[in-house]
C-alpha cells in the first residue's frame, strides 16, 4: 500500500470556517488548538460523498481523505462555492506527516476492527452517516445547523429511523468490499471494507447474530465496543 494513500485539501480564505461549517456533518467550531475531528461531507441526499479529518492549522483547515477522491471533492466543493472567498489546494498526506508511526495496512485494520469506515471511491455516496455510524463516532452534529444533506441526517436522527448499520464480521475466507451480505439467500447487505478475514458491513441491526453468509462463505459477527 503507497506512502501516499491520503492526501490534504488545504481551505483557506476569509469565508473558509463559515463555507466548511455550511457543508461538513460535524461542529468546526468546536476545533481547539491542535485537535481535529472526524467528519463526513454529504450530497443533498444525505449520502455519504466521503469521510475526513479536519484539523485547523492557524487560519487554514486541512482535510485528509484518500488520495483517489481528493481532486474529485475538491471540483465539487468548488460548485458550491459560489461567491464566498475561499480556496482549496491539494498537498500529499504521507504516513509520517499524518502520526501514523505503523504500516498503512496494519492502521487501516485497527480501524476497522474498532469500527471506523473507510469510504474509498467504490463506496462514495451508497451510505448515510448513521449507516456509517458517523452520529456514533462524533462525527455528526444536530446542533450547529444547516449543511448539505443535514435534512436528511437529521429526519433520520429524530425519528429514530436507524435499522441499518455498519458491523463487524469476520469471514471464514476473505471477501471483497461491494460483496453482498445475504441471509437465507436473500441480499440483506453490502462489504464495506474488508481486509484478510476482517470486514464491516452494513446490514440491518435486528439481522446482526442471524446465519449471514457473502456468496458461501459464513460470517461471524463482532461486536463493536460503541455499539
């Protein structure tokens, strides 16, 4: 796995916090010296386009996200632009710069087996924030107001309309993200990530310890420490 699997969207300008307040899921304002936050940025759907880290860095904000969708999210940020004064840049991310002292893999299967996502360009906007479970992780606020696709996340969040979740598993033999996670051999499902014989899915809650399979191979469900 490449040194320079993430990048950084350097935002800057005088509308920077006002723009990035309008379109991220969680609370900016709540950014205090050095920390960062995990965030997500959605379409007018309320699907999940891609997950970042913000952290602000003096006047500026850098968002980390994989490389492979930093270009693409930055034009489409640009479209919702429109007159306010701020401007992006993208800058490699490389492990070091991002604190991660162990292998790319090894860090990415932490992550999953703590129930952290990874959206990468194949899962880019099949998932809401609650799928994801962005509202359990910090990563959405029902407090600071409006942003893109907030209606959505925030019907779903009010009426308690959470059935599908990302949960971890672990297959008797490695799938692939996109598989179909299937219950009586009905799909009920989809991979998320997967990485060896570890993976998150999002499946219905009320399905979590039934007999679920991806294709033949069986699934054990692990449960997740905030869940």
């Amino acid at each position: 796995m490449p040194d320079t699997l993430y990048s950084e969207i350097v935002t800057r300008g005088d509308d920077a916090f006002a723009f990035l307040q309008g379109q991220l899921t969680a609370d900016i304002a709540t950014l205090t010296g050095t920390g960062e936050m995990k965030t997500a940025w959605c379409n007018p759907k309320g699907r999940v386009i891609c997950l970042m880290t913000v952290a602000a860095d003096d006047t500026d904000y850098r968002l980390t996200l994989p490389t492979e969708l930093a270009d693409d999210v930055v034009q489409r940020l640009i479209m919702f632009r429109f007159r306010s004064k701020v401007q992006f840049e993208v800058q490699e991310a490389t492990l070091q710069s991002l604190g991660i002292e162990t292998t790319a893999d090894d860090w990415l299967r932490d992550k999953l087996r703590a129930g952290v996502a990874e959206v990468w360009s194949a899962q880019s906007e099949k998932f809401t924030p609650h799928m994801l479970n962005l509202d359990l992780l910090g990563a959405v606020s029902f407090e600071k107001g409006c942003y893109t696709g907030q209606e959505v996340v925030a019907r779903t969040h009010y009426r308690g309309a959470t059935k599908r979740r990302c949960l971890r598993f672990e297959s008797a033999e490695p799938v692939t993200p996109g598989d179909k996670v299937a219950h009586d051999g009905r799909s009920i499902g989809e991979v998320v990530n997967a990485i060896g014989n570890d993976l998150l899915a999002v499946v219905p809650i009320e399905k979590s310890d039934a007999a679920l399979t991806v294709g033949s191979v069986d699934l054990k469900h692990i449960p997740l420490d905030y869940l």
